[in-house]
C-alpha cells in the first residue's frame, strides 16, 4: 500500500494524460467531485481528534500567519508574474483571482498526504473562505480596479458540505470507535490517493477544450505562481520558527488555491479567456501537491522523527 501511495504523482499525471487524451470518457462524472472529496475529508477525520484542533485554535497567531501569507504573497506574486510576462488583460485578471481566491479544498488532502498539520490545514482553509468574502473584492479592486462580488453564501455552503460536515463525522466516529477501526484507518491515504487522481482526470476532462488555447506563457505563469506560494509558505514559516509539519502545511495551503472559484468569476466578470489561468492552475496545483505530498510522506517531518527516536530509546 506504501508503495501505490508513494507513486501517487505518477497515477495522477497518467490519469491527467488518459483524461485529456479521452475526455468524453470522464465528463460525465463532473458530479462526483465534491462527493470524492467528502469521502476523503471523512477519511481524515477519522484520524483526527477534537484535542488537535484545540490546539490550532490555541495558536491565533499562526492562523493570523496562513492568512497574512495567502492574502499577501499569492495576489501579488499573480500581479507581478503577469506584468513581467506580459500577459493579455483578460489573463492577467484571471490569474490575478486565482492570487486573490482563497485556499482549496484539496489542499487539506494533499496536507494529509505529505504529513502535515490537518486540523491547522482545515482551519485555514475554512478561515481563508470566510476571509475571502472580503478580501477577494477588495485585492481585485486594488490590483485591477474592477470590483468583483465574491457569492459568499455558497462558497460557505459549499465548505461546510464539503469539508466541515464530513470531518465532524470522521471526528466523531474516531471518538466512538477509534480503536475498533484501525484497519480501515490504514488504508485511507490509498482511497485518497484514488479520490484525487479521479478528481484531477475528471478536471482536465472538463478543460481539455480549453487547454488546447493555453499558450506556454500562461502555464509557466502558472507554474510559476504555484511554486512562489508554496516556497513562501514554507521558507517565512521556517525563518519565523515554526516547526517542519507547521511548515509544510502552510507551504500547501499558500500554493493550492481554490481555482474554481476564480474560473467562474473570470468567465463571469472579464470574460472566457479569464477562465484559462484558473483551469491551468487547477491542473498544474494537484499535479504539484502529488509530487510533494508524495515527497514529504517518504521524510516523517524532524520533530516527528526525534520524537520517534526518543520513544525507541525510552522503550529501550
């Protein structure tokens, strides 16, 4: 089973390619999306308990920090990629509401794969969401001039359907059962590794018309922007002292935006070719979260490892 989720970026660069090579195959499963997350956010509640977000909540300063970060770095890294590179109006705008969109839910996945802090992952992309009904308006007037109502109640709907409500279920069967379902704690990094390759085969489904228009100067923009946040997030949490898992969590919630959210603001309020760095970013973001989850799950973060060191000697 270590073995199959280790090769997780292979699977999901191979169900990118079969997808965009067969789209028609897998357009119609657009509607198991948000229920494959559901599944997988359950999975992770499962191996959570309420202690550990206590813990977060003890801690404002570093949600403070993972909102400061994915407010400040990506919305001026998009506007500043995009003047560099010289990027068309419409793509500009439309990278610029990736910057400015808040985080996505398959960073918590991917947060859960490469070993990082769940609960602080969850909390701030919940706590983003809520920020972003006001935020995401304000950066795009303040780096476009347009302002861009942000559909506030859905996306909280859409939060609580899709992440809150299934954790909280996780959370509580942990609590009633936990010792009784060992078994099927194991093997839910291999169900979310499935869900997620599904889930991004079925994206570049949905895009596959789209991509054939994607110049090479909007996917290294993309690709781009993606890494800086995830750089930032984790290098200013190393230098500000946090510990590895802290950082690793934040490196994934800064760089994994919700892009969907982006996708339909650009179509909405700048126009068709607005929708193309979203639908790239949302591609290229679950590519790169597989390969560093995949990554980060082989090296057990160092506070981890002395801590396992030092149960061994204490056992000794």
């Amino acid at each position: 089973m270590t073995r199959i989720t280790t090769w997780f970026p292979l699977w999901a660069l191979s169900g990118a390619l079969f997808a965009y090579l067969f789209p028609e195959s897998l357009v119609g499963l657009k509607p198991a999306i948000l229920p494959l997350l559901g599944l997988v956010m359950f999975g992770m509640g499962v191996t959570l308990t309420l202690n550990q977000f206590a813990a977060v909540l003890r801690r404002p300063g570093l949600v403070g920090l993972g909102l400061a970060l994915q407010f400040g770095v990506m919305p001026l890294a998009a506007w500043s990629i995009g003047m560099a590179m010289g990027l068309p109006p419409e793509l500009l705008a439309g990278l610029i509401l990736v910057g400015t969109a808040p985080g996505g839910t398959a960073s918590n996945v991917v947060c859960y794969l490469a070993k990082g802090d769940v609960a602080l992952s969850i909390t701030l992309t919940t706590a983003s969401t809520l920020a972003a009904v006001l935020l995401m308006p304000a950066l795009t007037w303040l780096y476009l001039g347009e302002r861009v109502p942000v559909p506030a109640l859905e996306m909280l709907i859409s939060i609580a359907q899709v992440v809150l409500a299934p954790v909280a279920m996780g959370l509580v069967v942990n609590h009633w059962l936990g010792a009784r379902i060992g078994p099927l704690k194991a093997v839910f990094p291999l169900i979310s590794v499935a869900a997620i390759v599904l889930i991004i085969a079925i994206i570049v489904a949905l895009n596959a018309g789209n991509l054939a228009h994607v110049g090479a100067a909007l996917v290294i923009g993309v690709i781009l922007h993606n890494g800086i946040g995830l750089a930032a997030g984790y290098w200013i949490a190393r230098l500000l002292g946090q510990d590895e898992t802290t950082a690793r969590t934040l490196a994934i919630e800064v760089g994994m935006q919700n892009s969907g959210l982006a996708v339909a603001l650009g179509v909405k309020f700048f126009g068709p070719a607005a929708a193309l760095p979203g639908a790239v970013f949302s591609i290229w973001h679950n590519l790169s979260g597989a390969a560093l989850a995949s990554w980060w799950s082989r090296r057990p973060p160092s506070e981890q490892a002395e801590r396992a060191v030092t149960e061994q000697v204490t056992s000794d």
